[in-house]
C-alpha cells in the first residue's frame, strides 16, 4: 500500500523539469495577462463613457428644448370692460350666479375690441385664441373691473410667441421687435402651463391635466400592485409547498412579467371595460391595468428579497416560539423590504412611462380639464406628450419637451425617494 | 440512569428525511439537575436529534419523526401540542449566533413581548436586565441597550442569543454547539454560563469538543450512525466506555 502510494511521486518529480518562473514565455505571459485585464477595463470605461454620454444628449436637448416651453409671451392690453357690461354690476359677479353672469358677457369680442383699439386693426390676430379666458380669471378675482378700463396681460397668439422666442418668421418678427420696444410685449415664465390642461391652441396648453392624471393612475397601481404582489411572494415563499402547481405559478410569474405591455391593454380593455363595463379614460382603469402589469416584476423582486433573507434569523425567531405570520411580519418582511421597495420601484418606473396599453383602455382621449377623481376621464404623462408630438402646429414642439422634462423629473424624484426609502430601512435593520 | 426529576423522555424515535433514515430507535431522558451533552462524530444525527425535541426539524421539508418524545409527560408529536407554545417551553440557542438585526434591548425583549409575558415597560426592562444578568452580559451591555445586536462580538452574540432564549423563561434549553464559531476565551465564558444555569433549566448540548462534555456535562450521550450508543454519567463515558465503539471514539480512532 505506502509502495504504491510513493512511486507515482517519485516518477513524476523526476519527469517534470523545474519550472521556469523568471523565463520569457512566463514573462510573456504575464505580459499578456496584464494587457487582456487593461483591454477590458478600457472597453468597460468606454460602455460606461458612452451610455453617460447618451443620457447627456438627451437631457440637454430636452433642456435646451424644453426651457422654452415653460415660457410663455404676453401682450399687454387695455380693457375697457364697461364697454360690454350692459348694467352689470360688481355685485352681480360676486354672488351665487356669478358664473352664468360672467358668461353672460361676450369677452372675446371685448379682447378684439380692446386690441384692435391699442394696436391697430387686424391687431386681434396677435392674440391666442384663449386670451378671453384671462380677461375671465381677472374678472373673477376682482368683480370691481367691470366698472372701469384695465390694463391686463393676455397671451399672445402662437405666431408672436414664436417670433419672440426666435423662432417665427420675418413679418412677425417686426412685430414683435416694435411691441417689446413699446413695453407692450414681453416674455416670461409661464403658470398656465403648470395649472391647466390639454388644449387646440398651444399658448393655452398645460402639463396639470396630465400630472394628476399619472399621479391617479400610479396611486391606484401603487396601492394595488404592490401589496398585492409582495403578499403573492410571501405566499409563495413562505407557505406554498413545493409541487407542480407552485412551479407553474412561477413559470407564469415570469412569462408575465415579460409580456408586452400592449397585451395588458388589450386584457384591461376586454376585463374592466367591456366586462365590469368600468368608465373609459378612467385613472382607476389605466391604474388597474397597469397594477397588472406591475405585479409580476414585483413579485419576482420580493421573492428575491425574501429568499435573501438569512435562514438563521428564521431559524431564531422559530426557536424563540415565533409563529410562521410572526416570523414573516417581525423579521422576514422588514429585512426584506429594501429589495422589495427598489423592485416596486423599478416596476412603477416602468408603469409610468407606459403608453400603450393606455391607449387601449381609451386614455388617449382630448382632455381639457384636469382629473377631478378616479373615475373621471384623464390622461397621462406619456400620453399627452405623444399627442402633442403628433400635432401639426409648431408652438407643440417646444411643449412636448416640456411635457417630457417633467416626465423625467416625476421619474427621478420617485427613484430618490426609493432611494431614500431604501437607505432608511437599512438603516434601522 | 433515569431520575425523578426528568424533564423530556423519548422513546423508540426513528427520524426520516425522505427515504433516508437518520435516526434509529433512540430512548434517552433528559432532567433538570443535569446538563446533556450529547456527542458523536459528524452526521452521527446528534443536532437532528436535538431538533426533534422542540419541532425545528418541522421546517425542514419531507422530515418525519415516529415514536413518542414526551415534555412533563405530553407527547409533543400529538396534534393537541401546540408547537409555537412548545417551543417557548424548549428554547434553543443555535452553532452560528443569530441575533436579530434589531437593538439588544428588542433581541431580548421580542420573545417575551411576543407570549405577552411583560404587564408593562418597567416589567419588560426587569425582564430584559435579569437575563442578560443571568447571561453574564448585563454589565458588558448595560450602556448600549440600544445599539444593534449585530455589532456585539461574536462570544457577546452568542450570550446575547442565550439571554434571548431565557427571557422566555423556558423549560429546557437546547444547544446545538454552541462555541463552535467562537475562540477560546468566548467559549470559556460560555461555558462558565452553562455550569451556572443549571438546575434551573434542563440544558441538552450538542458538541464536537469532547473536553467540552467532560467540562460542562453531568451526562453524556454518544450518538453513532443515527444510533445512541451509550448514554450514562459523564464520568462513566469518559473513564469507562462499556461500549468499543465509545470507547474507540473517546481515544480518537476516529471521528
């Protein structure tokens, strides 16, 4: 027995010749090997160089682009409102029918009237479409105008707002360059595009509409997907025993989650619209739709999280006399919430920027008012600026970069704060 | 061999994990005067047995557990056991320390909190200080009841999840090598502790380290290929193995 185990020692060792650890082709290759590790850091750094560089383009040409679409150019104008007022009195538009009094009075004609009459005839035409609608707000704040002339800043029409953001033609742009010399004119930031909603003309539109409707749908996907889901991979780790069944539920978790989301659409427009006949455009629909969606990637995050989660602390808590629920809820949940939250993030992020299964389920509609509730029609960020994409007048093109800067900072506040979340819990754990 | 004072009392156990069979025909009692260590080479089925006497081999899936273990005489296989009450009764304290990622003052306080053994927060604190007084900890962590349990020594840990298994005021408390992940001196302390809980609890201790038995056991059980070999009086197992595999064990011919 030690014979046989000592022999094929011994004739190796006289085979083998000593190894030449300072010889050249060592030397080689240890050359070698230092220029392999240099080649790949170089080709990581020049991936992580080029998808910064990507992420630069694109936040600087919407800056660039955008900046503007938050601006909005006003001409100053002198209303004579006495002139349509017809024996109505202030008290009239401070009382109960005070709306129907206000449209009572035929604004428009008053904000023609009142350009015509301070910059010449033709002069209507230098105004937006929606101008009245100032004069409007300006009567509801202060009843007492309607007895005397005032001077009120209303936004001009698309062709001068472009002209005096350098972008319009020669013609309107001396127009522009007399008026500013006047004072009459200028450009500035603009609230309407913060406070209102969808509109035909440009100067009149706002990114509110489409704000609350995206943060409607994401509260109903929120409150839904995520206890739903985190509940579903608790369920599935904690207690389902392992057999076919549960191993079909996985593979269908996973298919789910990489479905196009198009086909979740059509599932929310064929489940919630045609069969519980649920309103059309709603927050509530887009918000169950896309919970749908949402659910499987939560679940996946979640099962990870909680498989993470060292089987001693289990072990402890068991020994301790924990039940399973107590288990859970007292130790495997807070440890795992971290992974849990950042896959819900990724989930919603994903939610937010979706449109097509929107469009399905009719969230594509012309809506030019905000959402007052879960089941009045809306419409969301994404969408609304893929409608304003497609819209022929030039004063879209600048709101549509607008409409995606505020996309983009939603989405970056929501991954801070998932950040933040996360850094929290690990704290306290 | 069996006294008066016994606590737990198996009978003819056989445990399964599947097909395969892990522990034969083994009959031992355990009592409260006398610390139980029980001995025996890897995958002997010392720490399988050990869990079969609070149910933790529950969670392991396709285990099965036949015979009778009984604690004060109630069969705790029965389906009238409760096994979130049981093993309150049977704490154990584990090879790897485990406290909770959570503050010393809530390692302690969760068992405790969870059975409803606490009227109020001054009865919690006096809770939380006489076991880890009772675990040779309290002054050690006195000033930092707050701080998290995981930054503790690992020697610190491992009395932190004894402290935490006497809170419960169990009635028997299971060791699966205990000092196996810590160095000498923590064992020392460790150790040091056991000698002095005895008798208030019935302490079964599983261990590798045979000067370990001697030191701390009043009897000793030697466990080979899921067999209980011997079981007798520390000294008797030690001196005068009645058994040649014991007796081979003991001298080191192989294990």
């Amino acid at each position: 027995m030690s014979e046989i185990a000592l022999r094929p020692g011994a004739d190796i060792a006289v085979a083998r010749t000593a190894t030449g650890w300072k010889s050249d082709t060592m030397n080689r290759r240890v050359a070698r090997r230092y220029a392999s590790e240099r080649r790949f850091r170089a080709v990581g750094l020049f991936a992580v160089v080029l998808s910064g560089g990507f992420l630069a383009f694109l936040l600087i040409s919407m800056l660039i682009g955008g900046a503007r679409g938050f601006t909005q150019t006003e001409l100053k104008l002198t209303v004579d409102f006495p002139s349509i007022a017809a024996g109505t009195t202030a008290e009239a538009l401070k009382g109960p029918q005070a709306d129907e009094t206000i449209a009572a009075l035929d604004l428009e004609t008053l904000a023609s009237t009142a350009a015509t009459a301070g910059y010449g005839d033709g002069s209507a035409a230098l105004l937006s479409d929606g101008a009245w609608l100032k004069l409007r707000s300006a009567l509801k704040d202060d009843p007492t105008l309607i007895t005397r002339k005032a001077v009120i800043w209303v936004p001009a029409s698309v062709d001068i707002d472009m002209a005096a953001k350098g972008k319009g033609d020669g013609e309107h742009k001396k127009i522009v360059d007399r008026l500013k010399a006047q004072g009459n004119l200028h450009t500035g930031i603009s609230t309407t595009f913060f406070t209102s909603a969808d509109s035909t003309d440009p100067t009149a539109v706002g990114i509110w509409g489409a704000f609350k409707g995206t943060l409607l749908t994401m509260l109903i996907t929120a409150l839904l997907a995520f206890p739903v889901g985190t509940l579903a991979a608790l369920y599935l780790e904690e207690y389902a025993p392992r057999n076919a069944w549960t191993d079909m539920i996985e593979v269908s978790i996973n298919n789910l989650a990489a479905v196009p989301s198009i086909i979740f659409g059509l599932l929310g427009l064929a489940v919630f619209l045609n069969f519980f006949n649920m309103p059309r455009s709603a927050p509530i629909v887009g918000g169950l739709t896309l919970a749908l969606m949402t659910m499987p990637v939560i679940v996946i995050a979640a099962r990870n999280a909680i498989k993470a989660v060292p089987p001693s602390i289990r072990d402890g808590a068991l020994a301790m006399g924990a039940s399973p629920i107590q288990v859970v809820f007292h130790h495997v949940l807070p440890l795992a919430m971290p992974g849990i939250l950042t896959g819900t993030i990724i989930g919603m992020a994903r939610a937010l920027g979706e449109t097509a299964p929107l469009i399905l389920i009719g969230m594509r509609a012309f809506i030019s008012s905000p959402p007052a509730g879960f089941t009045e029609p809306a419409t969301v960020l994404p969408v609304q600026i893929f409608l304003w994409s497609d819209e022929v007048s030039a004063g879209f093109v600048e709101k549509t970069s607008a409409a995606i800067i505020v996309l983009l900072v939603f989405l970056m506040t929501m991954n801070a704060t998932a950040i933040y979340l996360r850094n929290h819990f690990e704290r306290r754990w | 061999m069996i006294k008066a004072s016994q606590k737990m009392k198996a009978r003819d156990v056989n445990v399964f994990y599947g097909e395969k069979q892990a522990i034969r025909n083994v009959s031992i009692d355990v009592d409260t005067d006398n610390v139980t260590a029980f001995i025996g080479p890897s995958g002997c089925g010392k720490s399988t047995f050990l869990r079969t006497l609070n149910r933790m081999n529950d969670t392991v899936a396709g285990c099965r557990v036949e015979g009778s273990i009984e604690l004060d005489g109630e069969d705790i296989y029965s389906s009238g056991m409760d096994v979130v009450l049981l093993r309150a009764r049977v704490g154990m304290v584990f090879q790897k320390p485990n406290p909770f990622p959570k503050s010393i003052y809530e390692n302690i306080s969760y068992g405790p909190r969870i059975h409803g053994l606490a009227e109020n927060k001054a009865a919690m604190d006096h809770i939380v200080e006489t076991s880890l007084q009772r675990a040779g900890l309290w002054n050690e962590v006195k000033d930092r009841l707050n701080e998290s349990g995981t930054a503790l020594s690992g020697g610190q840990q491992q009395r932190l999840c004894i402290a935490r298994a006497i809170a419960v005021d169990p009635e028997v408390i299971l060791m699966d090598e205990p000092c196996s992940a810590l160095d000498p001196i923590a064992t020392a302390k460790i150790e040091e502790l056991i000698t002095e809980l005895r008798g208030r609890f019935a302490i079964v201790i599983v261990t590798h380290n045979m000067q370990q038995a001697a030191r701390v056991s009043q009897r000793t059980a030697f466990f080979h290929l899921g067999e209980l070999v011997e079981y007798g009086a520390t000294g008797d197992i030690f001196t005068n193995p009645t058994q040649p595999r014991t007796q081979d064990y003991i001298t080191g011919r192989y294990g």
